[in-house]
C-alpha cells in the first residue's frame, strides 16, 4: 500500500481515478477490496495509508536527524572534489587546446566535469 501513493491524498486521488475507469483496487496481503463498496475496505486503506504516511514522515526525520549530526561531526558530505592535480592538469590540457572528451578520458572524468572546469576557468 505505502509504495502505491504517496499519501492519503495521493491513494483517495487513485482509488477515484480507478473508480471513475471501471477498476477498483484489491489489496490480497491486507484484505482490501474496493470492488464492493465496503465502508471497511475504505476505512481500513485510508487507515494504512496514513500510517505509511507517517512512517515516510518518520523515516525522513530520522535521515535528516542523521545528516545533521554527521555534520555536526564534521563529516564530508555528497560526493568528494577532484583532486587539485588532476584540476590543474584538466586547466593545462584546456590551456594546449585539447578537447573535452580527450582530456575527459585521459583525466578519468566525465565530459561535464571537464566542462565545469573549463567556465570555471573563464570566470576567474
């Protein structure tokens, strides 16, 4: 149920729409079944619905509980720089007149990050 919507909205919003094309929805592992117009079909998936709300909401806390004590830590967050060498190298080659995609290769990284490299360089 939680991977179906991304809230009780978003499921109620679903449901209708399925309503409204001749579907319904039928849930096997929690005994839900729209196709009978059931006030307990309904109750109970807008009961489920709102505890996987909830439990994204707690799950989103907890991630970003986590990220602020690491930084708190002092930890490096996202992916690392590259390295000043190979930057250096990468403003050398750009320098030569090498192209993107040869010094992209010859550095180990992808064309964008030659590129970045290369307006950085402009606008310094």
């Amino acid at each position: 149920m939680d991977r179906l919507a991304r809230s009780i909205f978003h499921l109620s919003y679903l449901v209708d729409l399925f309503s409204k094309h001749g579907c319904s929805f039928v849930s096997v592992n929690d005994s839900i079944d729209t196709s009978n117009s059931s006030p307990t079909s309904a109750f109970q998936m807008h009961i489920l619905g709102a505890v996987a709300q909830l439990e994204r909401s707690l799950i989103r806390e907890r991630v970003v509980a986590g990220l602020k004590a690491a930084k708190a830590k002092g930890k490096m967050l996202g992916r690392p720089s590259l390295a000043q060498a190979t930057k250096d190298r990468m403003r050398h080659m750009l320098a030569e007149g090498f192209k993107e995609r040869v010094i992209a290769s010859e550095c180990g990284v992808s064309v964008a990050s030659v590129y970045k490299i290369k307006k950085l360089a402009l606008v310094s």
